[in-house]
C-alpha cells in the first residue's frame, strides 16, 4: 500500500475506484448509511467506481470489496477511511493485512493509496456545525419500570474465542473475527450442527503463534490463522467435528514455532 504526498502544483492520479471504509455494522440501518455516502460520493476525484466495506464485521468485508474490484480489474483504488477517532496502529495494521492478502493472491493487483483520517479535514469544522444545526432535545424523564423478562440459555455446545491481545492484533486479528462472525451469519451455525458461539478474548497465551483461536468443548488452539483457515476451521471443526491438524497446536510442554502453510507462501 502506498500513501503519496502532493504539493500544491500536483494532485495524485484519478482512482478507478473509490472504497469508502467502516469498522463494523451489525443492522441494516448502518449500511443504509454507508450506501447513502456511496452515492453522494459518485463522480467524486474522477473515480468510475464507489463502493464501502467493513474492516471488521459487516458485508461486504474489505477483503471481499478488494478481490471483487482486483478481478474488476481496477488499476487505482482509493481507500477512505471514515472512522472516528482513527486508531494511530489503523495505517499498521492496514498495511500488514493487506500484504497478506496480495501475497496469497497469484494475479496482478492494482495500486493502492489511502486517505488521511476524516479529522484532518479542512471543512470538520464545517461539519460539526452542520451537525449541531440537527440537534434534537433528549427526554431523561423516568420511564415506566418494564415488567421482568426472562432469557434463554444458549443451547449451543461450541464456542470459538478469537484472541485480542497485542501481537494478534497487529497479525490481523480484527479481519479474522470480522470474517467468522460474517460466515457465523451466513451459514446460520448457531443453528447448525452443535451450534456455534463466537467471541473476543483477552491474551489466549501462545503470542508467536498469532494471531490465535480456540475452539471449544475441545478447547483445541489453531495459529496463524487465516481466513481461509476460518473457512475449513468451520467445515471440519464446528459442523464436522474433525480438528483441522493443519493449523492446530496441542500441549507438548515445549515452546512451538508458527509452521509455514501451503496458503502462506
């Protein structure tokens, strides 16, 4: 990925596509939203094409808006991060995760760049002002006490804890969430089979193995995953009870390194 400086004289070459970035949605109203800046974002620094992705849960993921325009055949894409407050560690981890990806895919990419956080903007100012002139009073008065309601107890039998500690972070670990908790979604596991929970850990313990899942009632640990990984960890593992060896680690009692995988090369 490549981030170009411009003088006043020059200006960065057109983009073939425009890919406007959020972190997460998780109801329709979100991606009505992000479909509604598409649109006002059409026609804008020369692109044919614009489009939005989620970096973490949400469809399209950026994974999957990257390799729908990389076999569109877009030679410049644009990224435009629309987060707020941006994470100074986002440009890292953009980078590394996007490394992976290209280097796991045999065709040709195009060229990347990616836009400075929206709090950079000249016209924030502008914005907020907007902003304010759509406020609307908050009622606080106490609401009528509702009446006790009761829950389920989950009847699944798997959970899968996607580690969130530092070093599985910075290996990509918010892609691998966001990607299982999409096939979560799409192939219905909580319904299937045993039935599927998914969630975020602190520190899962094996750090040089990131970034790291552990799938339960085996409590089985699987490093460097992948999502392709996440792919055949749901086939086999949680719909068809086999562990994946590939990229499992059991307790030897000794430190083990990351194995080199066929997907990594």
């Amino acid at each position: 990925m490549t981030t170009k400086s411009t003088s006043p004289s020059s200006s960065p070459p057109a983009p073939d596509a425009v890919l406007l970035l959020a972190k997460s949605a998780f109801a329709a109203a979100p991606h009505q939203d992000m479909r509604r800046l598409a649109t006002l974002a059409e026609g804008l620094a020369g692109a044919r094409i614009v489009r939005f992705a989620f970096t973490e849960q949400g469809t399209p993921s950026l994974r999957e808006a990257l390799l729908d325009l990389v076999e569109e055949n877009a030679g410049r894409i644009l990224l435009v991060p629309l987060m707020l407050p941006m994470e100074p560690s986002f440009h890292n981890w953009l980078t590394k995760t996007l490394k992976r990806w290209r280097a796991a895919d045999p065709r040709p990419w195009p060229s990347l760049s990616i836009a400075a956080s929206p709090a950079s903007s000249a016209v924030m100012a502008r914005l907020i002002e907007d902003l304010a002139a759509t406020s609307q009073d908050l009622n606080l008065s106490a609401p009528a006490r509702p009446a006790a309601e009761g829950s389920l107890v989950p009847a699944q039998k798997r959970r899968v804890l996607v580690c969130q500690g530092g070093p599985c972070n910075s290996a990509g670990a918010d892609a691998i969430w966001g990607h299982l908790r999409n096939q979560q979604e799409r192939q219905k596991l909580r319904v299937t089979g045993d039935g599927v929970m998914t969630a975020k850990s602190t520190c899962l313990g094996p750090c040089n193995l990131s970034p790291v899942l552990q799938v339960f009632p085996e409590g089985t640990y699987y490093g460097g995953v992948t999502e392709e990984a996440v792919d055949r960890i749901i086939a086999e593992h949680l719909v068809g009870g086999r562990i994946v060896e590939a990229y499992a680690y059991h307790p030897t009692g000794r430190k083990q390194r990351l194995r080199h995988l066929p997907e990594q090369t």
